[in-house]
C-alpha cells in the first residue's frame, strides 16, 4: 500500500463543501478533472496552484498577440555564441 496515496486520498475524502467547489472551478479553469487537478492541490495547496494556472493562462493570453521567439532561431543563436566563446573540450 502506498502511504502517501493513502494520505492524499483521506485528505480528498475529507475537503469540505467549499474546498470541493473551489477545486471543481479551479480545475475548469485549468481544463482538467479535479481528480486531476487535487494531486497539485494536495502538494502545493490551493493559492499555489491557483496563481499557476492565472499565470499559465495570462501567459497563454499574452502569446495569442505576441509572437515568442522561435526556438530554431534561438537554438542558431545559441550554437554561434558557443562557436565564437566556448571552450574546446579536452
């Protein structure tokens, strides 16, 4: 038996009702079940994991109308510094 998913699931079967509903909303906005979700929620608690996923959808949010850097670009860049700078193994 697993202890710690003993533990985590006594600590689901005991939430109550607005705990419940708090996991049921955060989980909708995090496009998830709550089953889930409440592993995240059992580790870090509610506040933790509810600035994650606001973050993680301002994030989204802001990608929508702001092109990121794409990472072949990046990786280029990258490989040209370590050309230029790096040391040679050996």
């Amino acid at each position: 038996m697993d202890l710690k998913s003993t533990k985590q699931l006594a600590a689901f079967a005991a939430l109550s009702d607005a705990e419940r509903s708090r996991l049921e909303q955060l989980a909708a906005k995090a496009k998830l079940s709550a089953d889930d979700l409440w592993p995240d929620v059992w580790l870090y608690g509610f506040d933790d994991v509810e600035k994650g996923i606001l973050a993680d959808i301002e994030a989204d949010e802001y990608f929508k109308s702001n092109a990121g850097i794409d990472n072949a670009e990046v990786m280029a860049d990258i490989k040209k510094l370590i050309a230029v700078h790096g040391k040679p193994r050996g």
